[in-house]
C-alpha cells in the first residue's frame, strides 16, 4: 500500500493561524503521512526564527472571548489601540494554560518528523525577505514544485 500524502498551504501568519497547519502537518506524520507545508505570502511569518505572532479579534467574529464579550462587546471596538496586544496575551496564557505545545515545539515536531517545510521563492523575493532570518533546514520552490506534490496527495488543505 502506497504511503498516503498530505499537501497543506499556509498562508496565515497569525497565533491562531499557526496552530492548525502545524497540528495537522505533526499529526499525518505520525499517521505515515508523506507532508509538505508550503508557505506563503503571510504565512511566511511562521518559519521565521524569531516568532512573533500575533491575534486579533478585529474581523475574526468566531473567536470565543472572556466573559462572553462576543455577545455584548461591539466589533468595532475590537480596533481600539491595545486590543491585539491584549487579545494575543489572552491566547498565550490559554494556550499556557491548556498545556497545549508552543508554536515552536510543534513546528520542531514536524521537521523532526520528516515533514517538508517549502518557502515560497517569490512570496520571499517579493517581500525582499532575508532567508538568515528563517529556521534551518526547510526548503525554497515555486508553486509549481508544490503541485507536483499536491496533485498526487490524498488531502490537500489551505490554510
């Protein structure tokens, strides 16, 4: 039986963005999953060395809030100056909280796992991005590479 394959785009650089290619990508492994993870354009941000993600609230309705502030608290008050910062620290402490592993930790579980971590060439040349400031170890394509990949994978996701 053929080994079945797991083709992900990531294109969100985000906290809350992170963690779903992340999981998904360090789960198939574990299951013998052949991953790549092509990132692109904001998703970028998560193969950086240094992380710093953020969240927002500000057009994200679906995001569960303390004391049920989705249901009285208005949208528009989510731009206030503060509010990322405040919402971002929220997350951490839930993330800290939950015992749930570090954007860092599973995005060490995947590579650890064999799976292929693909920085979009253009994204990177696009927005003149240094490739010192990224983790070792991942590699630099086109889209056309990807879809090699992805048009033979199993599950194709876009994130």
């Amino acid at each position: 039986m053929a080994q079945k394959k797991l083709a992900i785009i990531a294109a969100k650089g985000t906290l809350d963005g992170a963690y779903p290619p992340f999981i998904l990508a360090s789960t198939a492994v574990a299951l013998d999953y052949e991953v790549q993870v092509f990132f692109t354009f904001y998703g970028l941000q998560l193969l950086r060395r240094e992380l710093d993600l953020k969240v927002t609230p500000l057009g994200n309705p679906a995001m569960p809030m303390p004391m049920k502030m989705d249901k009285w608290f208005p949208t528009m008050l989510t731009a206030l100056p503060g509010m990322e910062g405040m919402m971002t620290t929220m997350m951490q402490k839930k993330i800290a909280e939950k015992g749930v592993a570090s954007v860092q930790e599973l995005r060490d579980i995947c590579q650890e796992g064999g799976v292929r971590l693909i920085a979009c060439q253009m994204t990177v040349d696009l927005f003149d991005m240094n490739p010192d400031e990224f983790i070792e170890g991942i590699d630099y394509a086109g889209a056309a590479d990807f879809f090699a990949f992805a048009g033979e994978s199993d599950i194709c996701l876009y994130m």
